[in-house]
C-alpha cells in the first residue's frame, strides 16, 4: 500500500488540547475515500507530499528552522465517515522526530504509525509541539504530556479505548516518548500499556555509539546541535530524565517496550542501554537490531533492506501487542 492509499483510509481532523495543535487520524470504517485532504478534485500522485520528508529536510539543510504550520482548532481535513465502528479503537500518541529542532505533526503522515490506522483499525494522535528553536527543554515534553492527558480525558469523545493507550514515535520523537511514560508514571494520570520509541535520542552526552559517529542523516555533529538546541547550556550536563532519559534510574512500572535501530547509527547504545534497563527492572521489553549507519532507515528507505524487514517487523510485532497486551482491555499485563 503506497502512500496515498494509505491516506485513503484514513478519517483526518485538527483539533487542540490547549495551546497543543493536534492532528488525528482515524480509521474510515467504510464509504469513499476523500477526494483529497482539503476537499476539491483528486490530487495527481505527483503532487502528493513527498514520503520523505524527514529525509528531505535533513539532507537538504539540517541546520534550517521549519516555516510554522497553520492549525485551526477542530478543522476537518476530510469528507465525513459514513459508518463509525461502533467499538472504541486502541489509541496511539505519536511523536514525530527531527532532533528536537525539526519537524511537524503532519509527520505523522509518513510514519510507521500511519498505517496501523488502516491495517489494525488504530487512532492516531500526533502533537504540533513547540520545537526547541522557538522554545527549550521542558517546552517539547510538556506539550507531548498535555496531548496525552487530553487524549485520555477524551478518549470516548475520539472513539478510543482509554484502556488501551500507547505512545511511540521516531527518533527524537521516540526519546520524548520515553520521557512523557516517565512523566505518566510519576504523576500516576494516564495508564500507558505499551510504548514503541524507535532508535530513540535519550542520551545527552555522548555514547559509544554517537561519538565520532559519521552515519547518513544523523551524526555526531547533528546530535550536538540538537542537543543544544534543546537543552542550551545544560546540553552537557546531567539534567533530569524527562529531558534526557538516559539519566534515568528507575525503570519499574515503565510500559512494555518495542524497538528498533541500526547499529552503525548514534543512537545504538542508548537504544541498547534503554532496553535493558527495562528489562532489569522487570519490564518486558525487546529490540530488535538491523546492519545500517543510516539514521531512521525505515523512513528513508521504506523499499529497501533492511528498511522492508524492520517495517514488516514492526507492524507484526504491533499486531501481537494488540492481541496480547492489550487483550480485555489492557488487563493482562
């Protein structure tokens, strides 16, 4: 399923969860497919959003802030759903990455969580949060949490079983995916059951793995960057883990977890150190690791190995938290 018929069966609305913009993607249960994401006659596949975005801003200049997106609360990006499945959907936060300073919710579009919506009937909800060029640590972690928390308070309202919550995201997305379960834990709001922060940036100093690390799309260089960006003069320091989870020493009561990273790129230490930490502390959780230097290669090279294989990993590791984790709502972990 390319791209746009992965679009195609989705329900696409904007709304906020305070002064977070969030955009949420909904399985479309049955009826025709949008004439196109803002209404009007169909697009031409050449006109359609590149499936590389995050690779296209990276490669071309990854020191460029993005131009802001508009979002109006609540606006409809898609004809209506003709027949809403009656049974509440397992809901998903995910966070996109770009080192803390890049990025979008419209991210979202083109990530591994994109077609969970359609394959396994999933809401997704991905958070517009403030990126560290415009604002620093805690702003990003802060709105990831307030978007979770509204999801959960509003879970009936979107259609979503708030005892079947997740959280993901990719790379610097997957790090404030550790960070907002460390969060919801320790505040003891909403029931995480499962989190997937892929080839996660937790660490902010260097590793193994991430210095004098030359890899494609993502090095030693960039990580820096990104971490100044976000942390500024603490980018060095030892600061708490919800603003770099490395730093973290207790990991009981943490959702299950699901990975994966290449192992010539920089996060492969921490991505490493993470799981087991997890697992030390009793907490199930598995990675899987694949012969790669290039940063989030599912995403830059969907078609090709070992992006193939991590993808069809992933989502028949998804299928199995459905079946498992999340079976009688959650109750059997």
């Amino acid at each position: 399923m390319n791209r746009w018929e992965q679009i195609r069966t989705m329900h696409i609305e904007r709304a906020r969860a305070g002064r977070v913009p969030l955009l949420i993607l909904k399985p479309r249960a049955t009826g025709n497919a949008p004439k196109n994401l803002a209404g009007g006659a169909p697009r031409s596949a050449a006109n359609l959003p590149s499936e590389r975005p995050f690779a296209s801003i990276m490669e071309r200049n990854p020191e460029a802030a993005p131009k802001s997106v508009p979002n109006t609360p609540s606006e409809r990006l898609s004809a209506p759903i003709t027949e809403r499945n009656p049974d509440p959907a397992p809901g998903l936060l995910w966070i996109h990455g770009g080192g803390y300073f890049l990025g979008m919710k419209e991210m979202a579009l083109f990530s591994r969580a994109a077609a969970l919506v359609g394959k396994y009937g999933v809401t997704v909800v991905s958070p517009g949060y403030r990126l560290s060029w415009q604002k620093p640590y805690p702003a990003a972690v802060e709105d990831c949490y307030e978007a979770l928390v509204y999801m959960y308070e509003h879970a009936e309202q979107w259609g979503i079983d708030p005892r079947k919550i997740m959280v993901g995201g990719e790379s610097a997305g997957g790090g404030l995916a550790v960070a907002v379960c460390m969060m919801a834990r320790d505040k003891g709001t909403v029931p995480v059951r499962f989190q997937f922060p892929l080839y996660p940036m937790l660490s902010n100093v260097d590793t193994e793995s991430s210095k004098d690390n030359h890899g494609k799309v993502w090095n030693t260089r960039r990580n820096h960057l990104g971490w100044w960006t976000y942390l500024r003069h603490d980018a060095k320091k030892e600061v708490s883990p919800y603003a770099s989870p490395a730093w973290q020493t207790d990991y009981r009561g943490l959702p299950p977890c699901y990975t994966f990273v290449g192992d010539g790129e920089p996060f492969y230490t921490e991505t490493l150190d993470y799981v087991r930490h997890l697992k030390e502390a009793g907490v199930s959780a598995e990675v899987d690791v694949y012969h790669s230097d290039r940063h989030a290669f599912d995403l830059m090279r969907p078609g090709e190995e070992p992006g193939r294989s991590a993808i069809r990993r992933f989502e028949k590791y998804f299928d199995y938290v459905l079946k498992t984790y999340l079976k009688n709502g959650g109750n059997n972990i």
